[in-house]
C-alpha cells in the first residue's frame, strides 16, 4: 500500500513537472516572439530614424552649400561693386576736369573773339579814317560801297584781308555758295577757328549766310563778286 501510494506521489510529480516545463517553455517561446517582434519594430524605427536622419544631413549640406554659393556670389558681387566703385569714382574726376577744362577754353575763346572783335571794330574806323581823309585830298579814285555801307577803294578790299581769308572768297567766287565743313576741309583750319573767320567775313558785309539749315551755307555777295573779277583776281564768269 505504501508502494502504490508513492508511484501516485511521483506520477503526480511528474505530471506537475512536465506541466511546469511545459509552461515555462511555452513562456520562453512567447517572451521569445515578442522580442523578436519588439525587435522587428525597433528596427524599422531605427531605419526610419535613419532615413529621415539621412534626409535631414542632405539637407543641411545643400543649404551649407546654397549658403556658400551665396556667400562667395556676395563677395563676387562686392568686389564688382567696389571695382564700379573706383571706375565710377576716376570717371567723376576726369569728367570733372573735363568740364574745367572746356570751361577755361570756352572762356579764352570768348576772350579771342572780344580780341577779335575788337580788332575789326579797330580796323574799320581806321579804314573809314582814312577814305574820310582821301576823300577830302585832290585825287579822289572812285569808291564801291559794300553791302555794310562802309566805303573802301577797290585797292584796299584786297589789302584788308588775310591769306585765308582771300582763298575763302576766292574759293566761293570759283565754286559758288558752301557749307562750313566744306570751307574748314579746303582751307585746313579747325572748326571753331572755321567758325570764327566765317562769322568776321559775314558781319563785315563780305559773305551771305543761310542759317534756314545746319550747318550754315555761305556764299559771296554780288557786289565782292563783281569787285574780284574787276580786281583780277582769276574769278571768271
């Protein structure tokens, strides 16, 4: 009897035993699952952290990037700025010397024609001096009045005018009517002195002017044309 009531004792043993086993295996099968699960969700986390991680540097580089393109465009642009800057600056200065310059020039011109002027003005009372003072003498040679009214002898016209200037009526007097450049080009003065001498022959009353087009057309009066041929002067019909 006591035999038979130890066989029950370890049976019931070892049903306890292979229960607990069974359970403790079944344990470490589901914790097992579960971390291999956990496991499979940390790891999809981590790529995914990864990933966005990976995004976020390709970011930060192509701004690092953009930020330095832009900064050396800045500089690039700066110093272009600063080379306008100095260009700008000696162009200002030049230009500015360039105005003196034509300031001082347009004043000793103003000065040359006052000087000028003066000059005509000098030798036109002198001239008409002179016939006054002819005019009262003995022989009185017979007198053309030009289109000013100022009285001169036909040997004076000539006398009175300089090289240029004769080759400029001469040139009018062959030619007929021209423009000023036309007169600088044949007579190779500049343009102002061009200019200068055009403006003295009109207003002695040797020239006459067309000021309906620029620039100026000239020609020879009628009254000096018919003196140069009686004078001449190799001016023909």
């Amino acid at each position: 009897m006591f035999g038979d009531g130890f066989t029950l004792g370890a049976i019931v043993l070892w049903l306890v035993t292979v229960v607990a086993v069974s359970i403790y295996f079944y344990l470490i099968r589901k914790v097992r699952r579960e971390y291999e699960e956990a496991r499979t969700v940390v790891g999809d986390i981590i790529m995914s952290f990864n990933r966005e991680l990976e995004k976020d540097r390709e970011f930060v580089r192509e701004v690092a990037y953009r930020a330095e393109t832009l900064t050396l465009k800045e500089e690039s642009l700066s110093k272009g700025l600063e080379r306008l800057e100095g260009q700008l600056s000696r162009i200002t200065k030049e230009l500015k010397n360039l105005l003196k310059e034509r300031e001082e020039l347009s004043s000793r011109i103003a000065e040359v024609e006052k000087k000028i002027d003066e000059l005509a003005g000098a030798q036109k009372d002198i001239l008409e001096r002179v016939e006054k003072m002819e005019g009262e003498g003995p022989s009185i040679q017979a007198a053309e009045t030009l289109p000013m009214g100022i009285p001169i002898k036909r040997e004076r016209v000539l006398s009175s005018l300089t090289e240029t200037e004769m080759k400029v009526l001469e040139i009018l007097a062959r030619e007929g009517e021209k423009r000023a450049p036309e007169i600088r080009d044949r007579i190779k003065l500049s343009r102002e002195h061009t200019a200068r001498l055009m403006k003295k022959l009109y207003e002695q009353g040797y020239l006459e002017r067309d000021t309906s087009k620029i620039p100026y057309t000239y020609r020879l009066k009628k009254e000096m044309l018919e003196l140069l041929k009686d004078m001449g002067t190799g001016v023909e019909d």
